[in-house]
C-alpha cells in the first residue's frame, strides 16, 4: 500500500521530502501521492506541505493501524510479515492457519479486536475493540525438542514487560511463567500453541494479550485484572507497545538461540520475577506444595525451595503467589 510506504518514509525522515521524490521512488504521479498524503491526513496525521521543499511529518495520532505498525517496524524478521486485523476471532487461530500457508518465522498477526480470543486452560480472553494489544507471532524454530514452547513464552514475557517498561515509563514483574503484573494485578497474558510431531516442532505461535486501555472487566476479573492506563493514569501508545515488543523479542530470541534455553535471559527475567522470595503454592496435577521461590534454572523452571531444605524444579502447574491477586 503506497500510503504505509509514504508514512514510512515520512517518518524516518527528520527533514521534508519533496514530492518529486516520492513520484521517482513510487513510479507514480503527483495526484496519486498527493491522494495517499490526503488519505493519511484524515487518519489524523499531521503533514506540513510546503512548495518547493515537500512534505514533512509533524505529529503522528495514537493510531493502530496496518500503515502505522509498518512504518514503525525496524525489526529483521520479527513482525516484518504483517498481518492486521480490524476484527478477528483469535490471533492465535490466524497465525495456526497462515503457518499451515507456509507463513515465515517472524510473521505477526495483530487485531484491533477478537471475538473468540483464547486464554490459558481453555479459558476465554476479553478482547474489546479499540483498546487493547492483541497479537501473536509465528516461530519456526530449529532443531528443538517440544519443551522449547515453554520456553518461548518465557522470551515474550521478558521481552513485552521490558517493552511495556520503556514504552509507558513504568515497572512491570513477571508472575512465573508468563503473566506480567503492575501493582499486583494481570496486565498481559500469553498463551503459546504448537503444531508438533514428537521429534519434530512445525511450528509455534506465541500470543499476546496487553489490557492498555481502562476498561470494565467481567465481575470475576476485578481482583486479578488490571489495564497499564488505569494504573498509570496516562495514554500508552498501541502500536508503540506492538514495536517495542518486537524488537525486544528479536533480540532476546537471539540470545535464547544461541544456547538453546533460558541461560543467556535468566538474570534478565530473574530481575522481574515476582515470585522470588516469596511463598508460593504449587498445584500441579498429581500433588500441592509450599515452598519459597528462588528464581528459575536454564530450562526455565521455577525453583521452589521446600521446608525441608530441598529445592524442587516446577515444570508446569498453577502457582499461587502469596499477595498476588490477593491469594494468600
Ligand atoms: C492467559 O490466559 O493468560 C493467556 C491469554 C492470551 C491472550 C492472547 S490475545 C492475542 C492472542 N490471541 C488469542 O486468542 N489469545 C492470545
């Protein structure tokens, strides 16, 4: 689409570009830029134009759209191959149905709304229009058994906290394995699918849900739910959260390739993890334990230390944290 392109080079420009300049790079003539520079104003972009010099990119609205996510993505891979949505059911269902399209690594989808969004353990996911970030990103990783898909989650939950932090100017924990917290409560929730045959994992799709705007939540939310403006009393840019969120995964997917776990990230998600020093409550499937946690090792287990003495590896389950959404 011309206009994104136009957007995109607007943007990265400090300076005017003339139209003659946007006719050459285009091939097309000066109504049709003129036309897509129309088409962006309404938008509510601000574009000065001035004879002789061009055009210029004075002020950009909070928008969440296909041309403003593209033309803030400076990623290699992650988001590059952009997917967006108005209205969808399930981002998470998009990305299964390109990856079977045969969709790249790194391609994202990113909806402005869901009408069938999905939570862990079959839970739904509210998912109104016009204030919330959903999206998921499609992985084909190499060479990796099946429990990597735990460990991807882990990635984004590192790296959306950290995009949250330096997108909205706050301080966000990780609640173990993937729920990220301000001030006590859910503020994004993750849920990762993967098409697999024993030895080999076709594909992984890791989906992401950041409550932004103020919202009501449903009865059974109130104590555990929360959104980043409500708490922070100011607007959080959409499309912000989506590029910095992206470009912190790319760099910490890296760093998770490189050995293959959480070893290269542990100190990084150790220093938001929640848990740590505090007395959980483990509910897996067969048994329930207390303990304090201690941090995670590199498979990206949580290390509960138990009051014997003995410190035990939790690979999946319910964890309850004392204090966190008033669990005691
Ligand atoms: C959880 O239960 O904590 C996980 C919630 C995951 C929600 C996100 S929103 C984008 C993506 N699409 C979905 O249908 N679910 C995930």
């Amino acid at each position: 689409m011309m206009k994104t392109e136009i957007l995109t080079l607007l943007r990265e420009s400090d300076d005017f570009i003339s139209g003659q300049e946007l006719c050459g790079r285009f091939g097309v003539s000066r109504t049709a830029v003129w036309k897509a520079i129309g088409r962006l104003k309404k938008e509510g972009y601000q574009i000065e134009a001035v004879q002789n010099r061009g055009y210029r990119l004075m002020n950009s609205p909070d928008a969440f759209s296909e041309a403003e996510l593209v033309s803030r993505l400076h990623t290699e891979w992650a988001g590059k191959n952009l997917y967006y949505y108005e209205k969808t059911d399930s981002t998470n269902l998009r990305a299964k149905q390109l990856a079977e399209e045969n969709a790249p690594h790194g391609t994202l989808v990113v909806a402005d709304m869901q009408t069938a969004g999905r939570g862990r353990r079959g839970r739904g996911w509210e998912s109104p229009a016009k204030t919330n970030v959903y999206f998921t990103i499609l992985l084909r990783p190499e060479d990796i058994s099946a429990d990597v898909i735990s460990i991807l989650t882990l990635v984004m939950a590192l790296s959306v906290s950290e995009a949250i932090d330096e997108t909205a100017g706050t301080r966000t924990d990780i609640k173990w394995p993937n729920d990220i917290i301000l001030h006590g409560k859910k503020v994004v929730g993750i849920l990762s699918e993967m098409s697999a045959e024993p030895e080999y994992i076709h594909y992984v799709v890791t989906g992401v849900g950041i409550n932004v705007g103020k919202q009501q939540f449903s009865e059974e939310l109130v104590p555990k739910a929360t959104s980043l403006e409500a708490e922070l009393g100011h607007r959080v840019s959409r499309a912000a959260l989506v590029e910095k969120a992206m470009e912190r995964f790319e760099a910490n997917y890296e760093k998770f390739r490189q050995s293959g776990n959480m070893g290269e990230l542990k100190e990084s998600y150790e220093r938001r993890l929640v848990n740590t020093g505090r007395e959980v409550r483990v509910l897996d499937l067969e048994h329930e334990f207390s303990g304090r946690a201690v941090g995670i090792n590199d498979e990206g287990e949580l290390l509960v230390r138990t009051e014997d003495g003995a410190v035990r590896a939790v690979y999946a389950g319910e964890v309850s944290v004392r204090g966190i959404y008033g669990y005691v």
